[in-house]
C-alpha cells in the first residue's frame, strides 16, 4: 500500500532573506516565513527531500512542535507543497555521489548493469552512501542526518581513500564532528576545505577503485542485514599503493549537536540544518577526507 509524500515543489528554491526569516520561491514568492526556529528549519528541510506526513508528524514531535503548530506551519506553505505517491518497493538504500567509485558501488549492491539511480528523497532509504573527492560538503551530510539516517563516507584523497565512518544518528560521531577535530588540529582547515569542493582526486583510479568499493559494499550490505557495524566509531584508509587498509577511530565532539540525538528528545545545534544555513561570516565545517 502506498501513501502520500508531502515535498516543497522543486520549481520554487528556498532563500534566507537574513539570518531569521526565509522565502520559498525567488522571483516569484509564494510563502514567507519570519522569525523561523530551527524545529522548522529541520522540517523545511525534510520538506525539501520529501517526506510522508506521519513521518513529518513524528519528526515534528521529537522536535518539539506540537501539532497545532506544526499545522498551521503546513498552512502557510501549502501553496509551495505537492503531494505524490510514494514507490511501493522499499528503495533501502541509495548512492549519493557520481563518478567510478559510486557506479562500482551501486553495481555491486544491485548486482546488474545499469545500475538504477534512487531518489535522494526517497521516504524508504534506510542507508545512503556519500561518495566524494578530498570533502564531503556538508549540504550532503546534514540532509541525511536530519532525518536520522544513517550514511556511510567514501572518500578519496590525494594519495589514497577512507571508507568510513558509518554514521548512525544518536549512536556515534558524526561528519561534523570529524570536522570540528580538524579544525582543531589546524585552524586553517575550514579555508582548505573549501577551496576542495567539486576538486577531483587523482586517487580515483583502478585498483584501488575495486578495494574501496568492495569494501564500502560490504558495509552497506552488512548494515542493511541489521548487523552492528565496526565502522560507527572508525574508518579504514586505504594508501594508493598498498593492498592493506589502516583503521582509524573517531569520537564524538563535545560540543557537536549529534550527541542531542541520542534518544533526549532535543532538537540538533546549529550545525545541523536541513536546509543551507543563513547568511553569516563564518566559514562552514567540511568533513575531511
């Protein structure tokens, strides 16, 4: 039986017109919301992927909206929404990235070719897979975390590749704890980061290819059967020109919004918008390779 995906319809974009009120729709704006709470913007953002209405509703609640709020919310954008049946087959997982690496994935999870692509906003992905180059941009990590799904890294640096870690919301360090560490480590990181966006790695190259896809394969299909993962707290990473891979352990950051996640019930920090964050000066955390 299928039901209905509540989705802000993708013609209109959703802008800051400061830090504490947005609009949905550029040259043509068709809802207006001000002194907007970061409850709604984790909806807004679920908004945007796509989402059933009892799993916004239960979104909401572990926010702290209640549901008169939450509907009258609905209201006010309701001329941005569209509704639309959701798949009958549960997609399970899906490989956000492009490239070798996350063809080679994709193929080894299907088992055919061409390999089928899932919708990111799909409601049924119990996994994604990010696949980048030097950094994973955070607009990446935070749409999976915002809704509590749990997203494997696959990274290629410049002379090798991670493949980890699995991020499970509320069980273990996040993306952007790795982050907040290397920005600890080296302040000038956050600039470097960003100058590594859409960069490609020349790393990316056979065989290494076939080692961290098996590998990454394997992890999605372990997690997906409901087996514990050993890489919530680790990754392994790989040099380019060694068959053997190195395990690295991580933690969560102190001061890192996931650990709210973890069964209290209060909304993520700052850092975690289901949406891209609001004009500001400083300069975004970027998960390192």
């Amino acid at each position: 039986m299928s039901c209905m995906l509540l989705r802000l319809d993708p013609r209109y974009p959703v802008v800051w017109r400061d830090t504490t009120s947005l609009q949905i729709g550029a040259e043509t704006p068709v809802a207006t919301l001000s002194n907007v709470s970061r409850p709604l913007e984790q909806v807004i953002g679920a908004l945007m992927a796509g989402i059933s209405r009892p799993q916004l509703e239960r979104l909401a609640s572990r926010l702290g909206l209640e549901s008169e709020e939450l509907a009258t919310f609905l209201e006010r954008i309701s001329p941005a929404l569209v509704s639309e049946p959701t798949k009958r087959k549960a997609l399970g997982w899906v490989v956000d990235g492009s490239g070798l690496t996350a063809d080679r994935i994709a193929s080894l999870l299907t088992g055919t070719e061409p390999t089928p692509r899932g919708s990111t906003g799909a409601a049924n992905i119990t996994l994604a897979i990010l696949v980048a180059n030097h950094v994973i941009d955070p607009r990446r990590y935070i749409r999976w975390l915002s809704r509590d799904i749990p997203h494997l890294a696959v990274i290629y640096t410049d002379t090798g590749a991670r493949v980890g870690p699995l991020v499970e919301p509320g069980a273990g360090p996040c993306l952007h704890c790795l982050a907040r560490q290397a920005a600890e480590h080296d302040a000038a990181w956050p600039a470097i980061a960003s100058q590594l966006l859409g960069q490609g790695a020349a790393s990316e190259r056979e065989p290494l290819v076939s080692t961290v896809a098996g590998l990454a394969a394997r992890v999605a299909e372990a997690h997906l059967a409901g087996a514990k993962s050993e890489l919530t707290f680790s990754s392994v990473s790989f040099d380019a020109h060694s068959p053997s891979g190195r395990r690295v352990e991580h933690r969560q950051h102190p001061d890192c919004g996931c650990r709210s996640l973890s069964g209290n019930g209060s909304a993520p920090s700052a850092g975690y918008r289901g949406l891209a964050a609001p004009p500001t000066t400083g300069t975004a955390a970027i998960a390192p390779g």
